[in-house]
C-alpha cells in the first residue's frame, strides 16, 4: 500500500485514515507490554493468592522488563533473517504459551521464568511494532500506542481481581494468554519488508550511525529520568504533607492527563512540525518537575498533569525526530529496547538516591536526565527536515 505527498498533508487528515498495518501493530504492541500496564493489579492477586512477598513480586516485574529489553534487541538482530510478520508471529506465539503456562503452575521459580521467556516473545514484537511505526507516521503512530496502552491498563487494572474471584488466581494469565491470539492473527496484515516511498526495493540498511546511536541514548535517558520518578510520585506527595486523599486523587486525574497528551499527537501530527511540540513538551516537563515538590494540593495537581501531559507528547515526536534521522531498519526495535532499559533502570537508581539525599534529588536527577536527553537530539534536529511540506512520507508496504 503506498500513499504520497507531505507529512503535513497526511497529518491534515487528522483521525480519519489508519492504515491496517499501523492498527496490527498497535494491538500486536499493546498485548506486547500488557503484563506491564497491568503489574499493580496482577501484584494483588499473586501476593493474596499464592502468599508472593514483595521481593518475589519484583523479581516477577523485573523479570517481564528483563524479557521485553532483550527481545527488542533480539528482534533488531533477527531483522535479516525474517520478515516483520514471521518474527512478530514467533514473538507473539511465544508470548501467549508463556501465558497459558504461567497460569498451570504455582512455583514462584517456574512463574518468574515463564515471565522472562514471555517477556522476550513480547519484546520481540514490541521491537516489530515499532519497526513499524518507524517507518509510517512515527509520531501519529506511536500515539495509537499510547492511547491503547493507557486504555487496556485503566480496564485491565480493574479487571484483574475480577477475573481472579471468578477464575480463581490463574484467570487473570489465562485472559491474557487469549488476547494473543487476536494478536496473532493481526499478525497478517504487518509488513514483511519497509518500503520508502517511490520505490520497489525494500530497505536494508542496518547500520545504526553515530545519528541513530545518539537517538538511541536519547531514548534511555528520557526514560531513565522520568522512570526514575514514577514510581515515587505518591511518596513524594505525602512528604510533602499534601493529603493521601488529594494525592490519590491527582494520580487518578493524571491518568486522564497522559491519555489527552496522546491525543494531542494524534491530532496535531505535523501540523506544528516536531520541533515545536517536542521543546513545548521539554519546557512543560522541567516546569513540572520544580513544581512537584509544592506542599500545596493545588499545585501538585497542576504539576502532576502538566508532567503526565507532557510525557507522551515529547516521547512521540523524540520517536518521531529519530526514526526520520535514521535510515536503519534496526531503530524502532532499538528504541524499543532503549525505552525498557530506561525506565527499568530508573527506579532502582532513584530508589537508591531517596534512601541517601531526599526525594527533592530525584526530581534533579530527572531533570538533569530529560536536559542530557535533549542535548543528544539536538544533531538530529539539525539533520532533520522540520517542514512539513517538504518532509517526504515513507511507507510501509505489504508484500
């Protein structure tokens, strides 16, 4: 399937055309990282269930964004040796008989390990996914992503315990294990090759570059410093003496402030360029975070949506930056693996910091990361074509 013209004019076309491919993907990597969107709920029924400690638990989660890292880097390396659709089909097969599995057995050893090898099935579609994506509209298409993960968790979440009182503990692994098969037969309308526009040669370009490196190392700093502050977001609201009540209720809202973020991406596209968006997006978060310590109510609330809003704006149109800098058909899956390895890290070292100097360090941490994120973007801003009119839209064609 080819479309023509500018970025600018696909973007004027606003909601009203996803190709089948961009949809496959989606599905293919929102069920790629579901165990992720759904970790707190699916904690709940293991700890109450089965008796898991705290530290099995995290084992359980470190193990699934273990799995997901490495199979993005599985995934780029695999790229010669298989098309799009065949390695998405095994990530996903893999991923789904690691769900079924998990949910015959009870052993804490034999779960975290069906959990790791599930994780690379899924990392190895996720990579796909953003091979994908990569390749299209990055920008528009990494916000569907977005959107349907923040969809499936804010289900899924509530979901979960439902399914463990009616299915017993096991029921929640085994929904999980049969969203893959939609999955999987979705799988059909990926691409097997990337195609740029005007052509009938599929790309086969794998060196990365120094540009693409310095993407990529954008990617893991971005996300190392906001996901070295995700996870202490409550704690640092109530440190701040603000209310359980009101910092309860600024996480639920901000839910709500990272899914209009997505949809700000889906609508705007191209419209504004990508430079615009992402320095706007920049200038909100580091606003957000020397705010985030604020022992008003209010103002953490602000603070907390403006940085929720601002997050998947500014990884969007990063994506976006990289994979039009990038001729390599390895990015998307390298940036998959990059973003994992980010915001699995993150946490650990933030932890670490809190115990020995305070929240108020992690929010430096996390602003001087989102600072050295950017810097490693500003050659691929040059690089890049910020005009619309004249950016050319690549394609991905089934073949």
């Amino acid at each position: 399937m080819r479309r023509g013209g500018s970025e600018q004019a696909q973007s004027t076309q606003g909601l009203r055309y996803f190709s089948p491919s961009t949809l496959a993907a989606a599905y293919v990597g929102v069920m790629a990282v579901a165990v992720q969107n759904v970790a707190p709920a699916l904690a709940g029924v293991l700890h109450l269930s089965l008796g898991w400690s705290g530290r099995e638990i995290g084992t359980y989660a470190a193990a699934d964004a273990l799995g997901i890292f490495v199979g993005g880097l599985l995934a780029a390396g695999a790229m010669t040796l298989g098309s799009f659709r065949a390695l998405a089909l095994a990530g996903m097969s893999v991923l789904g008989i690691s769900d079924l599995l998990s949910g015959l057995s009870s052993s804490p050893a034999l779960l975290i390990g069906e959990r790791l090898i599930g994780g690379l099935g899924g990392g190895v579609a996720l990579g796909i996914s953003f091979s994908v994506f990569a390749a299209s509209h990055p920008e528009r298409d990494i916000a569907i992503w977005s959107v349907g993960q923040l969809a499936f968790s804010l289900v899924g979440i509530s979901a979960m315990p439902v399914l463990a009182a009616a299915l017993h503990w096991p029921g929640p692994l085994f929904t999980l294990a049969a969203l893959t098969v939609p999955a999987i037969v979705l799988a059909r309308y990926l691409p097997t090759t990337q195609r740029p526009l005007g052509t009938t040669s599929p790309v086969t370009q794998t060196r990365v570059g120094s540009i693409g490196v310095l993407g990529i190392m954008s990617v893991a700093l971005f996300y190392f410093g906001q996901g070295s502050l995700w996870p202490h977001l409550e704690v640092l609201g109530l440190r701040s003496g603000i209310t359980q009540k009101s910092v309860e209720t600024s996480l639920s809202l901000s839910a709500v402030t990272a899914l209009l973020g997505s949809i700000f991406v889906l609508v705007a596209g191209t419209r504004f360029g990508r430079k615009l968006p992402l320095l706007g997006a920049f200038a909100l978060t580091l606003a957000a975070l020397f705010s985030l310590d604020a022992t008003q109510p209010q103002v953490f609330r602000i603070a907390l949506a403006a940085f929720t809003f601002a997050w998947p704006v500014f990884g969007a149109y990063q994506f976006a930056i990289i994979a039009r800098s990038s001729a390599s058909t390895r990015i998307g899956a390298l940036i998959s693996a990059a973003t994992f390895a980010g915001s699995s890290l993150g946490p650990v070292l933030a932890g670490i910091i809190s115990d020995r100097a305070g929240f108020g360090e992690v929010l430096w941490l996390a602003a001087a990361l989102d600072c050295v994120a950017l810097a490693c973007l500003l050659p691929l801003l040059r690089k890049a074509a910020w005009d619309g009119a004249s950016c050319a839209a690549d394609t991905i064609e089934r073949t």
